[in-house]
C-alpha cells in the first residue's frame, strides 16, 4: 500500500473509534464506507444518503430514514468528506480505499447487500408510481439511476435467494418501470447504437438480464408464460446481441440453446451478435456463435461492414483466424466505402492480421476503396514501416498507384514525415519519385512544406526529382518552406543549384515576399544574403516585402528590409497604399515609428481614394497611431478624401471618441467641413448611433484667436466660415 503502510494504524485506530460508537451510529459508518469504497462510480451526496436509508426487502421507502450530511461525517470519523464541486461523497484519501478492499472481512458480503438494497430499491412503491415512458422527475428518488444501471453488476457477482426474487419482481414487469428507460439511456453509445424513436419496442426484462449476464434470472424469465426470447430493443438489440456485445458467455449459452432465438437478427444499424463479438474480440463468444450452423458468418451491417472487417480492423488476430477458417466468409468482401479487411488492418497497422490475409490467394493485396486508396497507400500514410514492407514484398501490388486525387504512397508518406517508409519507397526502381498528384503537389513539395528536413534531403538526393516543380498555383517547395518558416528546409533548397531563390508563383508571391508577410525573421535574412533575390520585388498586386510586413506589424523583418539600400520605403501598391497607409491602417505603431524616421517616406502620401495614412487611422480607431502622425508638422489633420471625407469625419462616423477628441484638438481641424454629399461629421456620428460623439462635436466651440482683446470676448462671435 505503499505509504499506506505508515497510515494503516491510524485507519485501524479510527475504525475502532468508529465500531464503538454507540447505537446506530457505527453501522450508519461502516455502510458509508462500504457504498464510497464498493460503488461502481462516485455517488452523489443525496444518492449515498437515499442508499443508507434503505430497508432491504421493504416496498416503501421511508425518507424519515434518510440521514443528515453533517450526521454522515460526524459517524464517520473524518474518514468521508464531500467533495462540493461534484457533489460526490469521497474517502479522504485513496490509501484508504486501499486499505479497505485489502481488509476483505470489513465487508465481507458488500456486492450482495449493494445487489438487494438497489433492488429493493426499484421495487418500492415510489419508484414503481414513476412514469416510464416519458423523463420523470427524479428529485425524491436520486438513487435511482445508479440502481437501474448497477444492480446487475451487483448481482452477478454475488446472487442471494432474495435478490433473485427481487430481480424477479422488477423484471417480471420490467417494459412498465422508469428503471427501463434509464438503464437503456445509460447503456447506449450514440456512435454504435441508433435507437428508433417512438418505438413500439421496449427495453424488456430479458434484454436487462442478458446484458448483466445473470443466468440465473434469465432462466427465471424464460420459464414465464409469454415471454420473447428474441424481441428488439428500441434500438433493434435482442438479447442475444446484448449478451454477445458485454462478453456474457454463459448467457450466450443459454440463449443459443433456444430454438427460437435467431442468431443472425441484426440490430437497427445491421450488427448481428456475432459482428458484436468480433468487433469487441471476444474469441470465445465468437466460438460459440460460430459453432451454430444457422449462423451467418459473413452477414455485413447497413454500412456493409462484415464480421471479418471489424475484426480485421480492430487488430483481433484470433478472431480473423477464426473467420478466415470459415468456408462462407468472403475474405476481400468491401464494405459500402470499398474497405477490404486487408485494407483496414494496413491502416491501422496490425501486422499479424494483415500477414494472415496476404496468405490468402482469395485476397487481392492492391484492391482499392472507392477513394482509390490502397492497403499500401493507407500503410504508407500511417508510417506502418513492417506492413508496408510486406505489401512492397509482393509482386502484384503496385507501388506507385496513384488515389483519385493522385496521392501516390511516397507522397503520401513525404506529407506525414515518415523518413523510413520514403526510404523503403525510395529503393524501388519503379517509383517515380517526382509524381505529382492532381494540384501539382509533389513528393518534395509536401515534405517541404512541413519542414520534414531529412525526408527533404531523401529526395533532394535523386537525380529525377525536380527541386524546383512547382504546384498547380505556381508555388514551389521553396515558396513552402518560406511561408511555414522552416530555416533548415529553406536552407537545403537554397544550397541546392537548381533552385531559383526568386522564383514567384502564379500571384506574383516570391519566397521572400510570403517569409516577410509572416514574419520570419530567419528566413528573411537567409534570402537577403541572396544576391539573386529582389528584395523590393512586388507581387501581382503592387505590394512588396516591406508592404507585406508592415501591414502585418512584423517590426524585426521591417527593419532588415529599410536596411537595405535597393527597397523603396514609400512604394505603393496598385491601390496606391504605401507601407506606412497598411502599417497605419491596422495600428502598427513600432512599424510606423521606424518608417517616419525616414526622410523619404511621405507621410500625408494619399492612395487612389484619396486616403492619407491618417485617414486610415483615424477611422479604424487606432489612438497611439493618430498621435505619431498628428505630431509630424508636415501631415494634414484635415485633409478631404475624393470624397471629401476628412479623418475627423471617419473617426466620428465609427464612434471613435477618443481619436474624435485628437482632432478637436487641433486648431486647423475643421468640425462642420461637409463632405461631397454635403453631409458634416456629427451627422455621420448621428447616423450610426454613435451619442457620445455627437455630444462631443455639438459642444464643440471654435478656438478664439490669442490676438482679440478680452474686451472683444464678450462681443458676440462672428457666423463661422466653415
């Protein structure tokens, strides 16, 4: 027990303290502590406290016998505490839950009395009032749902006389009790199970019996008049499957004894019990199944999955071998997509399985799925270097056998890094190692892509592999590893002759152009040491590197670039945007900084609309930004767009009140400037619902010339000229 060990005395000495406490106090403890230790899951603090009120046997259950919380822990002695977040009953230490299970004799029959009170339980008049179609009302009876999902777990491991009767008595009229419903609700998993809705069906007593695997009670039921032994559930599920699908191997005895059961009746999905079995691989389950002639071995479900495919694609090599050993199971059968269960295995890499299926001449080991992927495609792609390998080590398996979208295996394997499975690849003579799929990405190019730097060296080695092919767009596998800054790709391709350093794609993007616009710093430089490289060169749209990063703010890679002597700080793009306009309009206040240190740089420099970078600015709110430029002595706080909106009029029409604040500021700031349509700033602020602007510009007062006399301060201003 580990430091248990030094705590066992101390758990000893409390029990002691507990066990002699008087009246019913050290038995309301000790079945506390059994409920928290013995549980199946954490119990809530009302669920624990309805389970110590129960009268094992009683059909009433009696809430004055439901003890307090505070009455729990003061008996307890400090070992329970409730956990408030989760509102869970917990031991105060898991040591102590160790000490407990390893002191057997404290609770020598705890499943039997948690089988019998969770029973009793469920047969008590307050549970059996409850509605069982609809989702009652919970709040009296909390412990319900733990009782209708565990009780059976409860009861398989130990069964009394008495908790039979009871199982009995709520099974006998199971389809009429809320347990039904919240047990199937606990039981379901919305990814394999697809339960009809309104179903006439219900979840009945034989269905809850098979799936705990309670011989016993199953029997009982069974001998009752009328009883189905082959009914589905809501969800299709007899139970026969139910007992298939919880390995409950006794049970599926039982039941296969029937004559009236069906073995092959599927679910609402397709699956039959034996598809369960091999899905979850239960080889002894599958046996028994197997051994049935009325079996069908190879019944697929509504998704054309077979037996064999889950099995083979779940890795259960016994189960396989059982199935391969069957004369009636078509071992290449595809499912609705075209998987094999060749092709599931590669893929998820379970070597034995895929060994198993290549010794059969009825197995075609390069079938395609209707995606046009092959098993080794799929092995390939998952880096399943032992299963690519026994696929390559066939004859009829082509390995350069394109998908439908031209993904070939050594593609495929370059895209995910997997180094030794492009070696394996790379040793065939016929493989074309520069085959690209149908947007024109190559091997290389992937690998470039994301930065796998010895796959990259794999290839750059061969002779036939084009280092600079670029894709369907232009890009080439240096384009790729600039945009994604990966330094030592970009360093590989830059050593390598064939590799043009400059080389745009079809939007006019050079590797240094996407390497500023992401702001990688490394890569940048790289290509700035480059003498064949234009460091000023601009894509299809007028933008530059610098343009690229300013507009991103990207302040390292902006001043290596105004660093050099051959880029033009002041260039503009076809829309007439400079670096300063893009580092102004998204309030990049360090880039801008360094850009209006420069003396060739203008900052009132107006776009093809007429916007000035404070324009830009001002509009889009940014503060510190509309600071720096309205400091600079040669930048005109009020100068119109074409048409004639001025800064101030944007920033009033976006409800910027501290930048509308700025310009008020400003003596040759002209508030009722109207624009081309005639309209002024505070009718842009109105017309957006911007008040406080509003208010702001309303209040606003011309300035008053220092040279009048304060005798003319009291004259009435003259109508303003603006």
């Amino acid at each position: 027990m580990g430091e248990g060990l030094g705590l066992g005395d101390a758990y000893e000495t409390t029990l002691q303290r507990i066990n002699a406490q008087e009246g019913e106090k050290a038995k309301l403890a000790m079945a506390t502590l059994m409920w928290i230790c013995h549980s199946e899951r954490p119990l809530g603090v009302d669920e624990l406290c309805h389970a110590l009120a129960v009268e094992i046997g009683s059909t009433h259950f009696n809430n004055d016998n439901v003890p307090g919380t505070e009455t729990l822990l003061t008996c307890c002695q400090g070992l329970v505490t409730f956990d408030l977040e989760a509102s869970t009953a917990r031991l105060i230490h898991h040591t102590l839950r160790e000490y407990l299970c390893a002191h057997c004799n404290l609770f020598p029959k705890a499943d039997l009395e948690m089988a019998e009170t969770c029973l009793t339980y469920l047969n008590s008049d307050q549970a059996r009032a409850l509605p069982a179609a609809t989702q009652p009302d919970l709040s009296s009876m909390p412990f319900l749902k733990y009782c209708s999902r565990y009780w059976g777990i409860h009861a398989k491991r130990e069964l009394s006389d008495h908790a039979k009767s009871l199982a009995m008595g709520l099974l006998g009229q199971y389809e009429n009790h809320v347990a039904a419903s919240l047990h199937f609700e606990q039981i379901l998993d919305p990814d394999e199970d697809s339960p009809e809705a309104n179903a006439p069906r219900l979840f009945g007593g034989l269905h809850c019996a098979s799936f705990f695997g309670i011989v016993d009670v199953m029997t009982g039921l069974l001998g009752m008049s009328g009883c189905d032994a082959n009914p589905g559930d809501p969800a299709g599920m007899t139970p026969l499957a139910w007992a298939a699908r919880g390995k409950q191997e006794e049970a599926v005895e039982l039941l296969l004894g029937l004559e009236t059961v069906d073995p092959n009746k599927p679910d609402n999905r397709g699956n039959t019990p034996l598809l369960w079995a091999a899905q979850k691989g239960y080889m002894s389950v599958v046996k028994r199944l197997l051994d049935r002639e009325d079996v069908n071995p190879d019944q697929a479900d509504s998704e054309g999955h077979t037996p064999l495919l889950v099995a083979a694609d779940s890795g259960h090599e016994s189960v396989v071998k059982q199935l391969l050993d069957q004369e009636d199971v078509k071992p290449d059968k595809p499912d609705n997509k075209g998987y094999t269960p060749l092709l599931c295995a590669a893929d998820k890499g379970h070597e034995s399985v895929v060994k198993q299926l290549l010794d059969r001449e009825d197995v075609n080991p390069d079938r395609p799925d209707n995606e046009g992927y092959t098993p080794l495609l799929c092995a390939a792609s998952k880096g399943h270097e032992s299963v690519v390998k026994q696929l390559l080590d066939r004859q009829d398996v082509n390995p350069d056998k394109p998908d439908n979208k031209g993904y070939t295996p050594l593609l495929c394997a370059a895209d995910k890094g997997h180094e030794s499975v492009v070696k394996q690849l790379l040793d065939r003579q016929d493989i074309s190692p520069d085959r690209p799929d149908n947007e024109g990405y190559t091997p290389l190019l992937c690998a470039a892509s994301k930065g796998y730097g010895s796959v990259v060296k794999q290839l750059l080695d061969r002779q036939d592999v084009n280092p600079d092919k670029p894709d369907n767009k232009g890009k080439a596998p240096l384009l790729w590893a600039a945009i994604s800054g990966h330094v030592s790709v970009v360093r590989q391709l830059l050593n390598h002759k064939d590799v043009n350093p400059d080389k745009p794609d079809n939007e006019g993007y050079t590797p240094l152009l996407f390497a500023a616009s992401k702001g990688h710093e490394s890569v940048v430089k790289q290509l700035l040491d480059r003498q064949d490289v234009s460091p000023d060169k601009p894509d299809n749209k007028g933008m530059t590197p610098l343009s690229w990063a300013a507009n991103n703010g990207h302040e390292s890679v902006v001043r290596k670039l105004l660093d050099r002597g051959d880029v033009n700080p002041d260039k503009p793009d076809n829309e007439g945007n400079t670096p300063l306009s893009h580092a102004a309009s998204w309030g990049h206040g360090p880039v801008l900084k360094q850009l209006l240190r420069r003396e060739d740089v203008n900052p009132d420099a107006r776009d093809n609309q007429g916007y000035t970078p404070l324009s830009w600015a001002a509009g889009e709110g940014h503060e510190f930004v509309v600071k720096q430029l309205l400091d600079r002595q040669d930048v005109n706080p009020d100068k119109p767009d074409d048409q004639g909106r001025t800064p101030l009029s944007w920033a009033a029409g976006k409800g910027h009140e501290s930048v509308v604040n700025q310009l008020l500021d400003r003596e040759d700031v002209y508030p009722t400037r109207p624009d081309k349509n005639g309209h002024i700033p505070v009718w842009h602020a109105s017309a957006k619902g911007h008040e406080a602007v509003v208010n702001l510009l309303q209040a606003w007062q011309p300035p008053i010339p220092a040279w009048l006399a304060v005798e003319e301060l009291q004259a009435p201003l003259p109508p303003s000229s603006f």
